[in-house]
C-alpha cells in the first residue's frame, strides 16, 4: 500500500543516513485496539544505509534490517531478499509523492514550509487510500 509513516527534512547536500535515526523515532503505528506501536518490525533501505551506526540503533530498538552491504564491506548471513524486493512499495511511495509539484520542486525557501508541503501530501496520500478502501467496502 505504501503509507509513509514519518518525515525529517534535511539540508541538500546532507546524506540521507544521518536522518534516519530522527526519522525511525518519529514513527507512530496505531494498531486495531487503540495502542500505538513506536517502531515498525523491519526497516528496508537501500545499501547508502548500510552503515554501522544505523544497524547498531536498528538492533538495540529491536527492529530487523533489510539493508544489503556497500561492496566494501562483508557480506551478512541472513539478508532477506524476499523482504528487500517488496522495499519497492517505499520507493512507488515517495514517486507518488513526487507527482506532487510542489514536493518535487520544493518552492518554499523555509524547511519549515517545505515539511508542511510534503506533510501536507502525505495526508493527502491517506485519504485517497482511505476513500479508495471505504468506497470498495461499500460495494
């Protein structure tokens, strides 16, 4: 389905790795009776992520990682490809995002602005998957 669960912005030049850590702690899940869970089960990235520091953090918060290694490092037993292959739906996910102009340009100057313009499409995201469900309930 590809909800986006959490949003950090970050200066252009700024590798993405070092927000993930902010990111992973914004995450709010909401299960069926009410309680809300603080950490998803797994967390897929791409090999920009396989660092060290975010598998420490990854592990001590009990979450699994699907990250491959870069190819100067050694490879780790129990990669789970099957899981990687579904990190499609985050990359789908952030290409929907995008069609938004405004996301994909990013006219606001303030990064103030900027998080409340793809805050702003992220909701907009739920909605449509929430109409989309309502109305085929309904049928």
């Amino acid at each position: 389905m590809g909800l986006p669960l959490a949003v950090e912005v970050a200066a252009g030049p700024r590798h993405d790795s070092l927000y993930a850590e902010p990111v992973l702690r914004a995450v709010r899940i909401r299960r069926r009776g009410g309680r809300t869970r603080t950490r998803p089960k797994a967390v897929a990235g791409d090999k920009g992520y396989s660092y060290a520091r975010i598998r420490r953090y990854l592990r001590r918060r009990k979450i699994k990682a699907v990250i491959p290694t870069r190819k100067d490092q050694r490879r780790r037993p129990g990669f789970d490809g099957e899981a990687y292959r579904r990190r499609n739906v985050v990359e789908r996910c952030v290409g929907w995002l995008k069609e938004s102009r405004a996301v994909a340009t990013r006219f606001d100057k303030l990064a103030v602005n900027y998080l409340a313009t793809v805050k702003l499409a992220m909701l907009q995201r739920y909605l449509r998957i929430l109409t989309r469900n309502d109305s085929s309930d309904r049928a």
